[in-house]
C-alpha cells in the first residue's frame, strides 16, 4: 500500500489534495483519479473541465502521473 495524492489543477485554478489516499497500484490510482474526475465534474455548476487535469503524487511529492479530466468528459465535436 502506497498513499497517493490528487492534486487537480487549471489554467485558472489549483486544488490541493492534503490528506491523499491508500492505493495498492498504479491501477488503482488512475481508477480513483478517474472517479474524483467524475465526482467534481457531477458536484460543480457550469465549470469548464476541460482543462483541469488530476496530478497524481507520491509522499516524497514526486508526481506518478497526469490524469486530463478529458478522458471522462471525451472530445468535444
């Protein structure tokens, strides 16, 4: 078990994760970015997601990878 952060950050804004999440992989990690994407775009009002993006960091802050909340909402046509 590793405790991961999700850090969601915008051109016009930035959302610290501070108390992280236990994850067993990177698996899993991406799975939990991928809800916390679903959760924030179904909570907030007329926001534009489509420039957010999840950060996903390991406790020595070091980032495992970058999650674009794209990949939930798709391309716009």
């Amino acid at each position: 078990m590793a405790r991961v952060y999700f850090h969601c950050s915008s051109s016009g804004g930035v959302w610290i994760d501070r108390s992280g999440q236990a994850v067993s992989d990177l698996a899993e990690a991406r799975d939990r970015a991928a809800c916390i994407i679903r959760s924030l775009i179904m909570e907030r009002g007329a926001e534009d997601w489509r420039d957010w993006v999840v950060h996903v960091s390991d406790d020595s802050d070091d980032e495992l990878f970058v999650l674009p909340f794209a990949i939930v909402l798709g391309k716009l046509h």
